[in-house]
C-alpha cells in the first residue's frame, strides 16, 4: 500500500466534521499498519493536526487509533508508546472542559492510556483480547498471585471502558432519535470497540474469579466480589440500553448479561456460565462501506473475463501480441499516449483498490470465520464440561443408590427384629395377664395374707415391681415400633426419588451427547467450508497479482522520472543556499557593514542553531542515501542550513567590530572559512557523482573554533559571592526604581520652574520636552515592575525546595545579566534628566537628550530580554512585560519627536538674516563656513574613531567600573 493513499485515508478519517469516521477509511488506515508492520506513517500525519485545539478531531483521532490498537498490526503498539506521555497531557488539558467532546476526549484518551498499559503488562493479549481459555491459564502461568493481579487489573480496565460508555450516553439528549442524526452517531461509534473490549473483559473477569475461589479463602475475595457486582450492574443496564439504539442495531448485535450475576461461592456456577459473544453482520461494518463481497463471490474465469474485456476496451484488439506497442497505433500522436499512460495509471490504482478491498475482506472473513470456530470449540468444550459434569453426577447418583441399597437392607433387619420385639411384647402382654389374674387371686386372699409372716409382704412388692417393668418394657417396645416405621416410610419415598432424578438425569445425557455430535458436524462443514474460502481466496489472489506485476513494470520508468525530477529540485534548493551562504561572505567586505555590531552572546546561540541543524542535516542525507526517492525532509533542512550557516557569519563579523584586534581578525577569517567549508559542503550535494560522499565536519570544526572563540569575548562574571547575589539583585531593582521616582519628581520640578520663568516658543517647547521625559519615566517604572513580577515568577517556579537565594546563585549568569541590565535603566534614567535640565536651562544640546533617550531604551531591552530568558513563553507576566517594552519604546519615540520638533522651533526663531550683509562680507563668511566645516568633518571622523575604540574597550572590560573583575580561575 502506498503511504500516500494511506496518509490521505488518515486524514479523510480525522477531520472536523462532527460525522462518524467512515469504516474504509478506518480499513485502509488498518491495512496500512499490517503493509509497513508499524504505525509510524500514522502518527507522522497524526503529529501534524492540531488534536489540541480542536475537540471533534480529538475525539475521531482516538476512535481510529482504538481501532489500529485492536485490529492493526501488533507493532502499533510498540510504536504508540514513546507518545504515551503527549497522550496523557492532553488528556489533562482537555479534562478542564466540563461539556461536549472535551471531557469525552479527555476519558477516552485516559482509556486509550489504559489499554496500552494493560497490553504492555500482559503481552499474551492481544489487541483485540480473543483468547481461549488455555491461553488465559497460560497468561498467569499457574500462579494464584499471577491471577490475582491481573483481576485487578481488568477490573481497572473495564472501569475506564464503563466511564466512557456512560459519559457519551449522559452527553446526549435520549429523548430525541439521535442515534440517527451525524452528530449522534459520531459519537456512538467509538461504542462499538468499547463494546467489543467489555465482552471479552467480562467473560475473563468471570472465569477468573472462579479459579481465585477454587484456590483463596471466600473472606479474602470479599472485595473483588464487591466491585465485579457494581461493573455487572454498569455493563448490564449500557448493554440493554445500547441494544434499543437503532444505529447499533444494523451494526452489531450486542449480547444480554443473565439476571443475576454469578455465584462465586458455588464452584458448579462456572458450568452454568455462557461467555457473551458479540455479532458483527457480515454485510457490511458501518452505513457507508463499500460491498466488497462480491469481489470474492467472482470465480476466477468471470474476473478474468471481466479484465480482458477492459483490456480490450483501452487498447483494441490489436494489442494482443504487443500490448505495449504504442507506436503501432494508427494515428496516434504523443497526446494520445500521455491519456493513454493517465488511463493505465487509474487502472492501476482501480485494480489496486480491488485488490486491497479483497485482502482486507478476506482477512474480515477470516477473522469471522476464526471467531465463530472459536465460539464453537467453547461451545464443544463447555458441552463436554456438562457431560462429564453429568457422568460425574451419575456416578455420585449410583453411589448413593447403593447406599440407599444398604440402608434397605438394615431396614428389612430392622423389620425382622420389630417382628421379634412383638413376638416378645405379646408373650409379655400374656405374662401381665397371668400375672394380673394371678394378684386378684392375691387380693382374694388378701386377709389370709395379712395373717402371714413378713416373707409374704416381700413376695408381694416384689411381684409389684416386677409388673411395673413389664409395664415399662412395653411402652418402650411400642415406642421402638412406631419410630421404626416412620424411618422406613421416609426411605421409600426418597428412594423412590432418587430413581426419578437417575432416570431424568440419564436422559439429558443422551441429549447432550446427541447435541455435541450435532455441534462436530457443523465445526468439520464449517472448516470445510473455510477451506474451499481459502483455495478460492488464493486463485483470485495469485491472478490478481499477475495482473498487478504487469502493470508495475510500466511504472519503474515513472518511478526513476520521479527521482531525477527529485534530485532536480535537490540541484536548485542547493543552489540557492549556495547564493545565500555567498551573499553572507560578500557582505563582509561592505563598507556599510562595518557599523553593524553584536555580541559573543548572541553569535554562540546562532552558533549552537548552525550546530544543532548539521546535526538534522546528516541524519536527513543518510535517509535520503537510504531511500531516494523521499527528498521532502531534506530540502527543508539545506534551506535553514544555509540561513543558519549565513547568519552565523554575519553575526560573527559584526562580533569582531566590537573586539580588540587580534580576536577580531581571528574570528573574521574563521567565519569567512566557514562559508568556503559550507560552500564546498553544497557543492558536493549538488553533484551527484560526490552525493553519497558529502561531509559537513569541516563545517562543524569551523564553528566548534567559532564558539570558542565567542566563549572567551563573553564578560566576565562578578566579583561577588554567589549567596550575595539575590540580594545584590533585590537591591539593584530598588535602587533602579529610586532612580525613576526621582528623575520624575526632578522633572516636575524642572517643568515647574520653567512654566515660572519662561514664555513664549521656549515654553511651549520645554513642555513638550518634559511632558515626553515624563512619559517614558512612567512607561519604565510600569517595565520595572512588570521585570520584578517575571522574575519572582521565574523563582518560584524553578527553585523547587531551594530558597530565592540558593536559585540566584545556582543561575549566577542570568543573575548578573538582570543585575548588569538594572544598574544601566537607573543610571540612563539619571543621565537622561541631567541633559534634559541643561536643555531647558538653554545650556545644553538637543542631540545628547536624543542620545540619552536611545540609550535608555537600549537599556530596559536589556532589561527585557535578561528577565525574559528563563520566563515561560505563555506567562501573563511576560506578555505584560512585552506591553511595557512596548510602552517605553513609544515613549523614546516621543521623546526623540519632541526633541527634533523644539530644536526646529528654535532654529527657525534664530534663523540668519544675510540681507544687509555686503558682497565682500558674505564672501568672508562663505569662507570662514566652509573652514569650519572641514574642521566638523574632521572632527566627526576622529569622533567616529574615538567611539568605535570605546565599544571595543567597553566590549573587552564590560563591567568593571561596576566592581566586575575577571576570574582566570574559571
């Protein structure tokens, strides 16, 4: 698959029409992953939309990466994880939204992290979780620890799948059909990868939860338990609301939770548990995909046939024996053949397309095919779990009948025995009746018995006493009796009981075992059927890339067109970074350059740019070296070579004009090597012949002796302790602050005083002037306390633990800079108000107030950029900052306005008036001004020499009359 088709299938899938992603898009994205074994094209295009800015994006850049994590390849997830952490920032930025796609993209991201995560920790798992239940065992690797964890873990899973269903369905208005509207169903479409996830997440959840209460104690599993019943709950009631939705029900059916959830604490409950299965209709994916069946339903004679009628369509009949003999064509002219060549080109990409749209249906109906055997051998393997669980119970069942057996026996000597204790209780009941009959008799005699001796007496207790056992004896017979019977009623009946459920059970065997022959017929028709799909599959394959290489071989000759016109475009984005680079030397002899300055700071960033981009550079040549016919990423990086490389030169000759002698012509004549290494460098990525063996290291020691150089021209640091520099630096914004409040009050006073003794155009100019004066002291104490702002800003944020102090010193540079730049605002705010005051006294000049207020304003730059250097670029503080530069630009701007303007005021009232003067007179001042003006020329000269010798000694022992000292130690 060609990375273009698939970048622009990237792109059509995330848009920012709040519409579903399209399912061939989303395909084509997919097939692209399998194709490079990777995702880095995806996430080269995805790096390049603004996901941040833009919520609906967001929302179906998530929704097509759900989908490559399940279905692409499975180095998509290699790939995905180095952006793991931009995925979780903006996860972050976008949970600060309460409502619409903000907050969904913000959960989704969150799940999206979570996925990888899980997948990371569990490899065994695949995108898609399709696993058999001998894979899931392996996964933990027969530890109960192993199991316990990953419980955990799916149950973090399917908590964040849970959030996102029920946040998209708590975002839309159910009382409206919008499952039918675009921007429902945008946001429904992501809830069918979340359904898919949840199914197989439950299922595994369940199972092992099972094995965890086969092996752990019920108490310790007390809170899994818990929180399984509330996602039970969750999934169920989204399952059963998804499932009324009418845009799922053409899409895909959604499995039913049972009523109750599983009872953990019964072992025998796993057996009563059907894994949900969730149905994609093999007609189509989604409402806009394309029917591709067809293409597989065509036997390989009728695509044949198709193809050569098209064939015959484009090039006539008599291509039969050469089909690619243009010039034989009768009348055809070059036009022809580039509609021609056009022509082959769309059918190329027609048959292309079929091919792709074939593979990719294959693979679904593979995958189907895969799945439904998969359910099938569950299905087998769950029957023969029933049918030994049956035959285990039957088995237990005619144990039980044979105890039921030996219990029968012992009744039957039970009975027999009874038999015998009544035998015994009627021998007994004729025993009391003798002796009944026999004490009436005794009672009969009773008065003859009294008159006998006391023997007697005891004969008659006793035979009292025997009669009350014999009593007893037989209540206790009768009792035997009675219980004796009871216990054998009982038994008859759950005898009788037992055989019943025997007999039931034995027939749900025979059915099971029915159903399971029933169940292997249709698994050996369906990999049957699967295999005849494959031999048709691969007929169709192998001719279509028959056809396919025929026409590929037409387009190694474009190809090779396309990277001679690159190497072309190469040639002339080289030659004009030649130009550039050249340009940069010419201008080193400009006589108008040499008032041009800069300092070691700036020339060692523009260095390190120059460094950094030869770095890109070689790595971008070796790419192109590798694969040439890809010069996008290379063109670019020549460019900002020579942009770099140029500026680098110019800033390093404009360095040397404020550096002693020696170091200047040093750091010219190694800029002016570097650009004769940098051209040569070019030259030889211009050539083709020296391409593959271009090196810019020249180049890079040009600038390594560049930085260098620069190194040892920066200022010294001062000569302070470190601790005392952040008091150094509160002291010296405090000081500069004074400084601004007393030139304002001395101006005031200044304008007071001159509104008092003053009239006229003289007046009116110096309120002009001090009114300006005023201006920009006020526009620079709002920089100073914008500066002191920032950089309390700067501190808290960067010390961490450590104190202000402890912050300045470990930043001693940026320290002295910010104290350096606070020293010169203080001292050009009280230089300014001396010249001002000798100009409104009449005793100064209009040109050195001009000059007082550009140094100034060069100064709070310094102030600017030295507080600015560590500040966050999106910090309020620093835009305020900016507005205040700003402001005190504006405000040297009037000041340098009000000048000019009260300086013509006063030369047009002092204006010469000749008209009296004589002939010979007039000649005697025309040369005695043009004596003088040779003398101000001269002068102006030796001034000018005079001021570049003071840059240049200013440059070299910057800071020592502020206590700066240099440090050879360092």
């Amino acid at each position: 698959m060609e990375v273009g088709k698939m970048t622009v299938s990237i792109n059509k899938a995330i848009n920012t029409q709040e519409v579903a992603v399209k399912e061939k898009h989303a395909r084509t994205c997919i097939l692209g992953t399998h194709h490079e074994k990777g995702a880095q094209t995806f996430w080269s295009v995805v790096n390049r939309l603004p996901l941040s800015s833009n919520a609906v994006l967001c929302w179906k850049f998530c929704h097509v990466f759900h989908k490559l994590l399940r279905d692409g390849h499975p180095n998509v997830l290699k790939d995905s994880l180095r952006y793991k952490n931009e995925l979780n920032d903006m996860s972050r930025m976008w949970s600060h939204l309460s409502e619409g796609y903000g907050h969904l993209c913000s959960i989704y991201l969150k799940l999206l992290r979570t996925k990888m995560e899980f997948h990371t920790k569990n490899p065994r798992f695949p995108g898609n979780l399709q696993m058999s239940d001998r894979q899931l065992d392996e996964a933990g690797e027969n530890d109960v620890n192993n199991f316990f964890q990953l419980t955990v873990e799916m149950f973090d899973y399917l908590e964040c799948e849970l959030n996102l269903f029920q946040m998209v369905f708590s975002s839309l208005d159910m009382s409206r059909s919008v499952s039918v509207t675009a921007a429902g169903q945008c946001r429904l479409a992501p809830l069918i990868q979340v359904i898919l996830d949840c199914s197989h997440l439950y299922d595994y959840t369940v199972k092992l939860l099972f094995k965890l209460h086969s092996c752990l104690p019920a108490d310790t599993l007390q809170g899994h338990r818990d929180r399984f019943l509330e996602q039970f709950r969750k999934l169920k009631d989204l399952f059963y609301r998804s499932s009324n939705l009418q845009y799922f029900k053409r899409l895909i059916q959604i499995p039913q939770l049972p009523e109750n959830p599983p009872n953990f604490l019964r072992a025998s409950a796993l057996s009563e548990h059907i894994s949900p299965v969730v149905v994609i209709p093999a007609e189509a994916s989604s409402p806009d995909s394309e029917p591709i069946t067809d293409l597989v339903e065509m036997d390989t004679a009728s695509q044949q046939s198709l193809f050569d009628n098209k064939f015959d369509d484009i090039f006539g009949s008599s291509f039969s024996n050469d089909p690619f003999n243009f010039n034989s064509q009768n009348g055809m002219n070059k036009d022809d053949k580039d509609r021609l060549i056009e022509q082959l080109y769309r059918e190329i990409s027609a048959l292309k397309e079929e091919l792709e749209n074939f593979k990719a249906e294959s693979h679904r109906l593979g995958v189907q095919l895969r799945g439904r055997i998969s359910e099938l051998e569950a299905e087998l393997a769950e029957q023969q779990h029933l049918k030994q669980q049956a035959l285990d119970d039957g088995d237990f069942l005619r144990t039980e009948l044979e105890e039921l057996k030996k219990q029968w026996e012992d009744t039957e000597k039970a009975q027999r025995s009874l038999t015998e204790i009544e035998r015994k209780a009627q021998a007994n009941e004729q025993r009391y009746t003798k002796l009944k009959e026999k004490y009436s008799e005794l009672v009969q005699n009773h008065a003859d018995l009294l008159r006998k001796t006391q023997e007697q007496v005891e004969v008659l207790e006793t035979l009292k006493r025997e009669l009350t056992a014999s009593k007893q004896e037989q209540q206790a017979l009768q009792s035997t009796l009675k219980s004796s019977l009871q216990s054998e009623a009982e038994r008859s009946t759950r005898t009788a009981g037992l055989e019943q459920e025997r007999d039931t059970l034995v027939v749900a065997v025979a059915q099971r075992s029915q159903e399971v022959v029933a169940l292997q017929a249709e698994l050996q028709q369906l990999k049957d059927t699967l295999d005849s799909e494959k031999e048709s599959s691969s007929k169709s394959l192998e001719t279509l890339q028959t056809r396919l290489g025929e026409k590929e071989s037409r387009e190694q000759a474009l190809q090779q067109r396309l990277l001679d016109e690159q190497f072309v475009l190469l040639q002339c984005t080289v030659q004009e970074a030649e130009q550039i680079v050249q340009d940069s030397l010419n201008r080193l002899d400009d006589p108008t350059h040499i008032s041009c300055t800069s300092s070691a700071d700036y020339l060692l960033s523009r260095t390190l740019a120059a460094s950094d981009c030869i770095e890109r550079l070689q790595g971008v040549h070796g790419k192109y070296l590798s694969n040439r016919s890809d010069v996008s990423s290379l063109l670019p990086c020549v460019a900002l070579f020579a942009h770099l490389i140029s500026d680098t030169i110019l800033q390093g000759s404009a360095t040397s004009h404020m550096v002693p002698m020696e170091p200047a012509d040093l750091l010219s004549e190694t800029c002016k090597q570097c650009g004769s290494e940098a051209l040569r460098y070019l030259g030889a990525l211009k050539d083709e012949a020296s391409l593959g063996g271009a090196d810019c290291t020249a180049v890079r020691n040009c600038l390594s002796q560049i930085s260098a150089i620069g190194e040892e021209l920066r200022p010294k640091g001062l000569d302070v302790e470190q601790e005392e520099l952040g008091d150094l630096v509160d002291k010296e914004m405090a000081a500069t602050s004074a400084a601004v409040e007393t030139a304002v009050a001395r101006i005031e006073d200044m304008l007071s005083k001159s509104r008092a003794g003053d009239t006229g155009v003289k007046l009116e100019v110096n309120e002009r002037i001090l009114g300006s004066c005023t201006d920009l002291m006020q526009a620079i104490q709002v920089l100073v306390l914008a500066s002191k702002d920032l950089q309390r800003e700067i501190v808290e944020s960067g010390r961490g633990a450590a104190s202000p102090k402890e912050f300045y010193a470990r930043n001693s540079r940026w320290t002295e800079g910010l104290i350096s730049a606070s020293k010169a605002v203080g001292w050009g705010a009280t230089v300014m108000v001396d010249a001002a005051d000798l100009v409104v006294q009449g005793k100064g000049k209009f040109e050195e107030l001009m000059v007082c207020s550009h140094e100034i304003a060069a100064s709070t730059a310094q102030l600017v950029a030295a507080s600015k250097v560590k500040a966050d670029k999106d910090s309020a503080n620093l835009a305020r900052l900016r507005q205040a530069s700003r402001g005190v630009n504006q405000a040297t701007a009037g000041v340098v306005a009000s000048t000019k303007s009260g300086k013509s005021q006063i030369e047009e009232k002092d204006s010469m008036d000749f008209s009296s003067m004589t002939l010979t007179q007039i000649k005697r001042q025309e040369m005695d001004s043009q004596v003088r003006v040779l003398e101000l020329e001269n002068q102006l000269q030796k001034e000018r020499q005079k001021l570049g010798e003071l840059r240049k000694k200013h440059y070299k022992l910057a800071g020592v009359a502020e206590g700066w000292d240099e440090d050879a130690a360092e």
